[in-house]
C-alpha cells in the first residue's frame, strides 16, 4: 500500500515537471524572439527603402520550418509519452489520497487513545489489555472493596465483534463495569468522528486472524506470495503463545481440562487480559480476579453467569447449553468422531454426521477402541470385542431415558427385507433363510422380544439388542454449539433468553482461538 502511495506521488511529480517544462519552454521562446527582434527606426514609409529585406520563402520554409516543427514534434513526444503514464497513475494517486486521509484518522485515533480518551490507562499501549480501577459496591451503594478489574485486549477486538458492536460499546459502555459511555449517544464526551477515529486506530493494533479463509493462499498448493506466507507465520506465533499459555495453567494445576483452561484464559496469569475466555462474562466475578472473588472456580460459579459485576453472560450450568444445542454428534478425548452401528436393509453402517472423511461404513467402533468389520448381515466377524451402539432418548435397557449414551450389546440382530419389498424383518441370523418350490423367498418369522428374553430392547430401526451394558459417554458436542461460538450471535437476531446481538454481546473467536481449543470450550461448557 505504501509502494502504491509513493509511486502515485511519483508520476504526480512528474506530470507537474512536464507542465512546468512546457511553461518555461514557452517563456524561454518568448524572451528569445524579443531579444532576436530588431528595434523600429521609425516609421514604414519613411525607413522602407533602407530596411534590410527579410528572409527569403526558400529559408523561411527550410531550415527554420525545420527547426520549428522538430521543437514542436519534440515537445509532442514528451507530452504523448508523459500523459499516458500519468493518467494510468491515477488510480494509485487517488489510492495514496485516501491512504492518506485514513492516516489522518489513524494519527487522531491514536491522540485519542493516549491522550484524549486516555483509553491507554486501562487497556494499555498496543491494546494487550491491562488493569482498571474499580470500586465494589453492594445492592445498596455501600463500599465493599477496591478492586482491579482486568481491562480486556484491544489487540484482537475487531477478530471478535464487528466495527458496529464495537463503535456500540465506546458510544454505550457496559453496563456493571468500569467500561463508561465515550460517545455522545451515550451521554460521553466524544463525538461520532472520534470514535471512529479510535476505531481507525484499533485496525492497525490488531493480531492475524487464525480463521484460513482469512490467510489468502497460504497453506496450500497454489501460488504463495509474500503477504500471505507472512499471514501464516503470524498466526502460527499468535497460536503458539495461546497453546503455550493453556499448556502452562495445566501443568500448574490451575485447571483440571482443556476446556476449562481455555474458559478461563488469563484468570490467574492476565494472558490478553482475559480477551480469549469465556468465563469474563459467563462467570460472576471473574474480572475483578480471584484475590476479590476468591469462589470464581468453586463449583456452581464457573461457568453459572449473571449478576454484577461482570457475569454479563447468561448461565450456562444446569443444562441451558443443551437445551439450545441438543446433543447431535459424538466425539471421542482424542478428536476422533464415533460411529454409529446403524444398520440399513442392506447390512451397512449409516455413520453419524462428522465421522471422519473416507469412512465407508463397513465397521463400527469395539469397546476396546479396535475397528469391528460387519459381515453381510451386520454381525462382527473380526476384532476384539463387542461393538458400540449409539441410543437415542428412550432406548435405555427398560426404556429409560439414555439421550445418546452408547451401548455395548452382547446380541445385535441384522434387518432382513424380503425380495419383493415390504416390511423388514429382524431376525436371528442363525435362522436360515428358506425358499418355496418356486424360489421365492419365505418370510421368516420376526424375532420379538419374548423370542429373546432378558433385557432386550428395540430400537427405532426394529433391531433387537440384548444383554446391553450402557457406556457413559464423554463430552458430547454439538455442532451448532460450536458454530455459534466460533461465528458468535447474528446481528439483528436474539439469542438465549435476552441475548441482544450486534451490541457487543456475544463475539465470535472463530479468528482468534484455534479449532481445537474452541472445540475443547464446547466439550467442557456442556459438561456444566
């Protein structure tokens, strides 16, 4: 952008030097026909005779019609071959114009945020984040206690919230924090242009998203340039001291998963000042630290929301997650997906939404991790152990609720479906299939409940289990769970009970935390 600027600059140079050129070009002939002219010496009727004759048609058109129309072809050239070049300048010269309005802005949005906001003193220089003065009150106004509120990163707050929801909160503030009204329309002392002079300003603080569609080519076959191999490397080192940092709260004992470490990021360390967690909002207290709320990760806190200070966000204990985001895929601590052994009329597995690519359905997963090959009618023929199954609510041994926890079923049986259609049958496969004199095939008689005995149970797909031990599940994950953390609420949609989005509620960190660790917030926010 810079190059473009200089080089708009340049050719602006040099379309004034040819103008100046031609108007001292033309001056200097100007000067020179008057010194060449020679003085009157009186009038034409009296000095006639004696007036030397002027030159002769011969050399008026030769040498000095020569000489005239080279000056005039030369000064043609230069302008042909100037004018051309200045005029495919132009967009670069009106480019460079506005770079240079917009640093106009970035230069007041900067005094802005150092000197007249001072927005320095409690987000510090660079927007890392850094520490507010705070006085705790009670319901009544009483004096509790000085605090520290720890004043979030600025260096990635439009990764999380949209210029809009960010210009929201400078105009507004929020409410129950030391945040205050900056803007007019929130009764602040700032006009509209300063604030989006600091918004200007904030553009130039901010890390490289770690969103790919944001890292243009890099990481992939195509062509690769400079700005985006530098792209990479940025986001490689944002996502190294991220992974660092979680790394280093685990092996200290400060949380006992991943997912917690991440919730809860910069907690006890003031890591981006607490711009990466989820529990700054979702956690009563959270900001004014563990010295002023020393219950902030006692159980029925973390995670528990509302009330103030902090505590913005709503609870996400007590199953609120799930009642939002019901279960819909399973994931294995490892990152693998489950699958699921669900058998159609012709003996292959139907996997769940978010197996791995590839998978061809042709085995499920044993108790013991090892993959179980089907044969034709649905039975393990290789592996150790026996295969899992996915229950769905309802399915429980006795019907009770199981709401997709797996089971471990010491007898499956497979789907038989007649050659001429119709219904399918379960049946045992140690039943052979019979046909009549004319090789139609004889429907068997459907094994039911009684057939089997002891605890079996049907499925919705008419498959009967028996002697089924039910495996609590690990975190379960759902996908729109992760989704709206990753992209945050849509603006102009509600959210939750009350959730108000495009007002810097809650943000997306699809381009500020890694897939994994995001993935990691889900499992351990669905635990609560």
């Amino acid at each position: 952008m810079l190059g473009t600027y200089m080089l708009a600059a340049d050719f602006r140079a040099i379309g004034l030097t040819v103008a100046a050129v031609v108007f001292l070009g033309f001056i200097a002939v100007f000067i020179l026909n008057m010194v060449r002219a020679r003085p009157e010496l009186g009038s034409e009727i009296e000095l006639a005779a004696n007036r030397k004759e002027y030159l002769p048609d011969e050399e008026l058109e030769g040498e000095k019609l020569d000489r005239s129309l080279s000056f005039a072809l030369v000064l043609l050239t230069l302008l042909a071959i100037t004018l051309p070049f200045y005029w495919i300048a132009e967009p670069g010269r009106q480019d460079g114009a506005v770079d240079a309005y917009n640093l106009s802005f970035e230069v007041r949005g900067e005094e802005s945020y150092l000197v007249g906001a001072q927005c320095v003193n409690c987000h510090a220089a660079g927007g890392v984040g850094g520490v507010a003065p705070y006085v705790l009150q009670d319901a009544d106004g009483q004096f509790i206690a000085n605090a520290a509120w720890a004043a979030p990163a600025l260096n990635n707050v439009l990764l999380r919230y949209s210029e809009d929801e960010v210009r929201y909160v400078l105009n507004f503030g929020r409410p129950g924090s030391p945040m205050a009204a900056w803007g007019t329309p929130g009764g602040g002392p700032l006009t509209s242009q300063q604030i989006d002079n600091i918004i200007v300003y904030l553009r130039t603080l901010q890390n490289q998203s770690l969103d790919p569609l944001d890292i243009a080519l890099a990481g992939t076959d195509n062509a690769q340039d400079e700005e985006s191999l530098a792209a990479l490397a940025d986001a490689q080192e944002v996502t190294a001291s991220i992974e660092d940092e979680v790394a280093r709260s685990l092996e200290a004992g400060e949380y006992d998963s991943v997912g917690e470490a991440v919730f809860n990021l910069g907690l006890q360390s003031g890591f981006g000042a607490g711009a990466y967690s989820c529990g700054r909002c979702h956690t009563a207290g959270w900001s004014l630290g563990i010295d002023i709320a020393p219950d902030v990760l006692t159980e029925g806190v973390a995670g528990c929301g509302g009330g103030n200070p902090s505590g913005i966000g709503f609870n996400l204990c007590g199953g609120s997650v799930k009642n939002r985001f019901p279960d819909d895929s399973w994931l294995r601590p490892d990152g693998s997906w489950y699958t699921v052994a669900q058998l159609d009329t012709a003996g292959v597995t139907e996997p769940i939404e978010g197996n791995p690519a590839g998978y061809d359905g042709s085995y499920v997963e044993a108790m013991d991790g090892s993959q179980v090959t089907l044969d034709d009618s649905g039975q393990p023929v290789t592996g150790a152990g026996e295969p899992y199954l996915v229950l769905g609510p309802g399915e429980g041994p006795g019907g009770e609720e199981q709401a997709g926890d797996l089971a471990s079923c010491g007898f499956v049986s497979g789907l038989w479906e007649p050659s001429a259609g119709g219904q399918a049958y379960p049946f045992d496969p140690a039943i052979a299939i019979e046909q009549d004199d004319s090789g139609d095939f004889i429907d068997p008689e459907p094994i039911t409940l009684a057939d089997v005995g002891g605890d079996a149970l049907t499925l919705e797909d008419n498959r009967i289990v028996a002697d089924c031990t039910v495996v609590e599940m690990p975190p379960r994950t759902s996908v729109a769970h992760y989704n709206f953390i990753f992209n945050g609420a849509n603006a102009g949609e509600g959210y939750g009970e009350g959730g108000l989005s495009a007002a810097g509620m809650m943000p997306g960190f699809g381009q500020m935390l890694p897939p994994d660790l995001i993935q990691a917030v889900v499992d351990y926010e669905r635990g609560l």
